[in-house]
C-alpha cells in the first residue's frame, strides 16, 4: 500500500503551518501593503484552480481541512469525468473508496474556487498510485468576480477550468472577486511565473468601484500590461473586455464613466500598445462573448453568470484563446 500526498499546481507559494495544515497564495504577498490591500489578500488566498493529480487503479482518498461559511466544494475527477463533489464548509474529513477504476486512471482533485480554506490532509493511498504530473500550455488568466466564478456550481464549471480541460491547459487562475484593479502585485506575479498564454478580463471592477477616470485607466492599464511584457516580451498576451451587464453599459458612475466607456478604452489601449510594435498583444471584444438575450437570462443578479452562463463563456473562449497561440 502507498500513500502519496497531493501535489498542488495553480498556486504561486503554499504555507504550512507548524501543525502541517497547508494554506495557499495565488499572488506573490510580498507585495500586499496592509491594511490597504487586505481585501486583495483575502481573495488572493482562495484556491480558484488549484488542483492536485494521481495515476491510480483505484484506492482511497482522504481528505481533510477546513473552509469558511462561503466555501464552495471540492471536485473528484476520474478520467477527466466528475465522480465526487464533496462539501467544505466547516471542518470536514472525506474518505472517499475509488473502485473499480481502469489501469493508470487518471485522478483529480480541485479545490474549492471561492472562500477560506486549509487543508490539513489530501492523499491517495493504493497498490499502485503515484503523482501525475501536467503538460500542455501554461496559460495564466486575470480578472475579477467574472473570472473567479464563485456563483459556478463547483470548481471544474468555472469558464476557466472548462477552458483549461478542453484546450490541454495548464491553468493559472488569477480571478479576485472584486479585486481585479490592476494592482502592481498582481501585474509582478503574472511577471515572475512561466506562462505560454496570458489573457487579462478587465474593467468591470474598476467601473464598480469607480476606481479609475478618464485621466488614469489608460495608463494604469498600459503599466499593468509594461510590466508583464518585461518579463513576458513574446508570449500572447489577450486583453478581454467587460461583458455585457445591461443595467451598467450605459449608466455613469462616481467618475462619469459608463461600463461602455471602460470597453472602449479597454479596447483603445490595445490599440494603441499594438500600433507601438506589441503584435503579440490582441483584445476580445467582451460585449461579443454573452449576447444581450443570454446576459439577461443568464445573470440572475445583472453581473455574474451562472453555471450556464460560464459554460457559454467557455464555449465561446476556448477557441478564441487557442487561436492565439504559436
């Protein structure tokens, strides 16, 4: 019998604790200034598409942690096909029998893509069993509430898990909930980790929020994107635009600026920046990815969609991503 422990990807760092439970970081967190970045901090710490992978003919897998009262739950994956969706608010310890899988079947665990979570133990133990470990493209992805899709039913239905698993991707999910304000930490993170693909879905936190003007979006944007391409000068790199969220494309907030008018000079920007000589840099036009009619029936509260609506986003991003790779 071999017992081996989960290997994570998706993370930047990992923290264990003296007791051995284990806490995650999606961004690098010598960057936060506290207290001022602390809600960046908290979403920076869920576990959006982090996942762990094992070759097994079958076993038990064990698993133990902790998650807040908001925490989504865990999906088991056997061969690519959802086996187990397991809870994780509270304290919680699963032990789950795989029986009766082919040889060298390929088993996955993902993590819950919103809320608090430790995890104490994630193993696999059997005859046969050993770490499984990824290839493909590695393809980082930044957003906001949009892309950390807390309102999916679990972690493999958020668009970017879908995108992943259908295009043979290694999935970096850089999704922060109300987050995504271009923040020089999360350009840094993007900068200091391996990527074949990089896409950035941005604006619709800054509308929200009211963060940036006319005078600032622009550059804030342009700066975001410099510091990536330092690091990153011929990777192709895709600049998303807000989706459709009708009550907002044409109504101004704080700084007089509609959901609309954060598109355009999404989409301005790039321009710009491609005119100047970054050919690897593209832009999809958000406003083409749900149309009106599914907006409105798919986004029950006008911003976020659904499980269904996430898996339109997939459908029609897949190939619009895949298309800008070598």
């Amino acid at each position: 019998m071999t017992s081996v422990a989960a290997q994570w990807s998706g993370m930047f760092s990992i923290h264990e604790s003296e007791d051995g439970a284990q806490s995650f970081q999606r961004l690098d967190p010598t960057g936060y200034v506290p207290p001022f970045t602390d809600g960046l901090a908290n979403r920076a710490a869920m576990t959006a598409g982090i996942r762990a992978a094992w070759r097994s003919n079958g076993g038990t897998l064990t698993l133990e942690g902790h998650g807040g009262e908001d925490c989504e739950p865990y999906d088991v994956l056997i061969n690519g096909e959802l086996a187990h969706r397991l809870p994780a608010i509270g304290a919680h310890r699963h032990v789950v029998e795989l029986t009766g899988l082919a040889p060298d079947s390929l088993v996955q665990l993902w993590l819950p893509h919103f809320g608090d979570l430790t995890i104490n133990q994630a193993t696999l133990d059997g005859e046969s069993v050993t770490t499984a470990g990824e290839d493909g493209p590695r393809w980082i992805t930044y957003g906001s509430s949009i892309t950390h899709c807390q309102q999916a039913d679990g972690p493999t239905q958020t668009w970017p898990s879908l995108v992943a698993r259908e295009n043979g991707w290694r999935l970096t999910n850089l999704g922060l909930a109300g987050e995504c304000q271009l923040d020089p930490m999360a350009a840094d993170t993007i900068a200091q980790t391996p990527a074949d693909l990089i896409s950035l879905c941005v604006g619709i936190n800054s509308y929200n929020a009211s963060v940036f003007n006319e005078r600032s979006y622009g550059p804030a944007l342009s700066g975001f994107i410099n510091t990536v391409r330092r690091a990153h000068p011929t990777v192709p790199l895709v600049v998303i635009t807000p989706v459709l969220s009708l009550p907002r494309e044409g109504k101004a907030n704080a700084v007089g600026w509609t959901l609309a008018d954060y598109r355009q000079a999404t989409a301005q920007v790039v321009a710009v920046m491609h005119a100047q000589g970054d050919t690897n840099l593209h832009v999809i036009d958000g406003a083409t990815v749900l149309t009106a009619q599914e907006a409105a029936e798919r986004m029950p509260d006008t911003l976020h969609p659904d499980t269904a609506g996430y898996a339109l986003m997939a459908e029609r991003l897949a190939p619009q991503l895949a298309a800008f790779l070598p």
